[in-house]
C-alpha cells in the first residue's frame, strides 16, 4: 500500500494562543466521507504551550509526529513527516471546531472528542504457533495486475471488469498474468452477523468473481490484520475466520494482508502468530486462495512467510514509480535468495511499468531486475491507456521465462564495479540468465572474462530484450545505456 499516495483529506487546527480556552490540547476527529460512502477518521492528539504546537497525527496506515506547529492568534500551522509521507495543514479554531486546510485547498472541520486520546481496540492475545499447511499454489511467481499503482482508491467493479477484458485480449493473460486483485477500498460495512460486505464501488462480489473467471482469470482481494485497512476501510482484526470464509463464497482466489492499523495492537514480534490467524483461516475454507503477506520487511518475515501459510511476503517498503525507490527495492534482495523457492517468494512489490514515472530504458531495468530476483510480476498500470512499447516490456515471453523458471532459483548479484552490476540465475536443464545493470547516469561499456562470471564460454548467446542470437566471442563485452540492462541467456551445456 502506498502511504504516501492516500487521499487522506488533513486537517489544520487554530488558536489564539494568550487564551487558555482558546488553547488546542486534547484529541480531534476529522472525518472524511469517501465517494463510496464510507467514513475515515483521522485523530489529531495536540499539545500546546503558549505558540508552539506538538502532537501526533493518527491516519489508519501510521502515526506521524507533528513538527514546525506554531500558532499566531487564531491561526495556526503544522506538518508530518516520514519517509515519502509529507502534510502540511493551516487553518483556524473558530466556534468550538477546527477550519482546516490541506496543500490542495480542501477544507475540512474536526471535532474535539469528548473522552479524550485516541482510542486503540481492546487487544486479541495472539494464538500459540504452529505450521499452517501448505496451499499446494505459486510454484513459480504469482503473476497478474493490481489496482494500487494507477488507480489508488477509484477502483471500482468497473475497472476491475474492463481490465479483466484487456488482459484476455491484449496478450497479457497468454503471457501468464491470471491474477485480477482488488487492492484498498472495496470494503462496506459488517452486518449485524458481523459479515463484512462490499461497499456501492462493488455492488456484487461474487458477480464480480464469475465474470473475472469467465475471462480464464483468477481474482484477489485484500485486507488487513488490523481494525482499518491502510485507507481506512474495515479491516479483518477479530473477522479472520469470518472473512476467509466470506472470500470463499465470493470466489476470491488471492488475498493481499496489510499489516497497517495492526501495528497499534500488536508488536512486530507477534507479526507471525497475527498472520498464522489468517493463514488458518484460509486453509479452513478449503478454497485455494493464494496468501500474500505485506508487512513492508519487517520482522525478518522471510524466515517465517512460508509457516504461516504464506506465498509471498513483501520484502521492502512500498515502491514508487522512479528509478531511485525502484532501485533501493530492486537492488537490497541480494542475500535473501536462499529464502524464495516454489510455493514462497520473496515480494519486492509491485510493478510500475507504464505508470509513466521512469523512461522505457528503465522500466526494461525493473523487469528485468523482477525476473531475475524471480519477483511476483503484477503488473500495475493503466491497461486501457498502455502503449505497444509498454505491452512489449511487460509481455516479452524470454524475460517472463526467466522469472517463471521451474527451478524457482533466485538471482544472485555477482560482479559490482563502479556503476556496472551483473546479476546471475541458474535455470533449470542447466541454463544460465545473466542480467548486467547500469546504474550510472550516462551510457557505458563493460567487458568480463567468462570465467569471472562463473561459466564456460559459450558458442553463443540469446540476447532477451532484442530476442536473437548474438556470438558470444572470447570474453562478455557490451554497451548499456543510462539506467540500463542487458538480459542474456547462456545455453546448458553440452
């Protein structure tokens, strides 16, 4: 989930400060109606001596602290930072409320709360540990499209059908992208049962389901171990058994789980015990429904996704569509290889290709770095809007062999030097994928002795990207533009 990119509407608060009724300490409540009809509350905990304001900000995804608050009479300004989150709020105290204005103009009002602090749900212990079977999926990388990237919270029953359409047709599910998942804002309100049912955005789920299916393609959907999802919809915290089973009814055939609003529960310690709870419940459905864990690295999830019935977890914070974040996410994976095999992959997140933010050159990069890392490929961009180079990129069936390779090995980086990376993937029958990476701000040449790389010479080689058969002369020497790759397959030996 995309902290940074939630349309979280913020609020800014006001005083005159000489006054003490006038003075903003205590817990407020801004709650923004979505156009789906549900409600997401943002808690703001001030405190305030004479002009200077401090606090924190409670959204669902985190807890931000505030800084550069300073009040000036009746008006007021304050911000939140962390990592690629940025706020920035002003605004007033007029008639008992707080008149607030967000960087894009909005203006919104919070309400002081009566009882005071902000309030975290009783806490559910953790249950006992064990191993949750396996779900027999995933034996090579899920591969599919997820709505996040592009469409943020305007995902709808719509959009879901008509990229279910795109991929049956546009060579996207022949090229091995089945999965169609449904990403935050899709959940509606409990019933009396405590059912969790979809919001207006999603009229019929199970309809939504058959459909999907009837385009030979699978559906998934996401949640959170928590009370609220990233964006503040309902969450799964004391539903697991209840929801897995409702995902079941529907068709749901993958389930992405957000750690998020957990984190005010739960420790990241109990973050395995948390995620065997939905792991069970997934396995109690007996529908094959594949788990995707996403808990942004932490707590070391590689040595334990695969316990708790995962088969992928997310490795790395969220990416963003820029050869900087796409790089820092791309490039860390290097000494968890031995954790990813058939059935458990590692998850640097989801794809960017095409979302516009990076050049073809480097969205050939990120492709080709995923396939290597033998990475989930989901893709996440417009497919209505996708030109033929970004279909090219995402579709080439060389690169995607090397990432779907049975052998479920996943590269290894074994040469750095100055700018230059070569990254090496032993494939199955013997076969070899070399990918050399430019990471470096203007084109450059590179040359390598064979055995240097660990291999043979061989009599030729298969360029992936150009898709032909290149001589392989005495020793590796190639060009790579900025930001660029080279994806090559060695043949097995004879």
């Amino acid at each position: 989930m995309k902290k940074a990119a939630l349309n979280f509407v913020v609020l800014v608060c006001c005083c005159t400060a000489a006054l003490a009724a006038d003075n903003l300490a205590g817990t407020w409540k801004s709650v923004e109606v979505t156009s789906d009809g549900t409600r997401v509350a943002t808690y703001f905990d001030i405190t305030q001596q004479g002009d200077v304001i401090s606090g924190m900000v409670h959204f669902a995804w985190g807890d931000l602290k505030l800084i550069e608050g300073k009040a000036e009479g009746n008006k007021f300004h304050f911000a939140a930072h962390q990592n690629n989150a940025h706020f920035s709020y002003d605004g007033e105290l007029a008639n008992g409320q707080l008149v607030m204005h967000d960087r894009s103009g909005a203006t919104l009002t919070a309400q002081r709360e009566p009882q005071g602090g902000f309030k975290v749900p009783t806490r559910i212990p953790p249950p006992a540990l064990h191993t949750v079977p396996k779900n027999g999926l995933a034996a090579t990388p899920p591969m599919g499209w997820n709505s996040w990237n592009y469409f943020h919270g305007q995902v709808d029953d719509a959009v879901i059908r008509s990229t279910a359409e795109l991929m049956a047709r546009n060579g996207m599910r022949d090229a091995g992208y089945v999965y169609v998942n449904i990403d935050d804002t899709w959940a509606g309100q409990r019933d009396a049962q405590g059912t969790i049912h979809s919001n207006k955005k999603f009229p019929d789920m199970r309809a939504l389901a058959d459909y999907v299916h009837s385009k030979g393609l699978k559906i998934g959907i996401y949640s959170s171990p928590g009370p609220e999802t990233c964006g503040g919809y309902e969450g799964s915290y004391g539903h697991e058994a209840q929801d897995a089973k409702t995902y079941a009814d529907w068709g749901i055939d993958y389930l992405k789980y957000d750690w998020c609003s957990a984190f005010r529960i739960y420790k990241d310690s109990e973050m395995r015990a948390i995620y065997q709870k939905m792991g069970d419940a997934l396995h109690a459905t007996g529908r094959p429904i594949l788990y995707s864990l996403c808990q942004y690295g932490k707590a070391n999830v590689w040595e334990w996704g695969s316990l708790v019935g995962g088969n992928l977890w997310r490795t790395t914070d969220d990416i963003r569509d820029n050869w900087e974040a796409m790089s820092a996410n791309g490039f860390s994976q290097d000494e968890l290889a031995d954790f990813a095999g058939p059935g458990h992959w590692n998850d640097p997140d989801l794809l960017e290709v095409g979302n516009g933010g990076m050049t073809a050159e480097e969205y050939r990069s990120h492709m080709s770095l995923w396939s290597i890392l033998a990475a989930p490929l989901m893709a996440g961009n417009d497919l209505s809007t996708m030109t033929p180079e970004i279909r090219s990129i995402l579709t080439n069936p060389e690169v995607i062999a090397v990432d779907q390779d049975p052998a479920g090995k996943q590269g290894k980086r074994i040469k750095q030097a100055t700018q230059v990376e070569v990254w090496k993937k032993s494939l199955s029958g013997g076969a070899i994928a070399l990918a050399i990476f430019n990471r470096g701000e203007a084109a450059t040449k590179a040359s390598f002795a064979w055995s240097d790389l660990g291999v043979s010479p061989p009599g030729s080689l298969r360029d992936l990207w150009e898709r032909r058969e290149v001589p392989a002369g005495d020793q590796l020497e190639i060009e790579i533009e900025a930001h660029g790759v080279r994806m090559i397959r060695l043949p097995n030996p004879q």
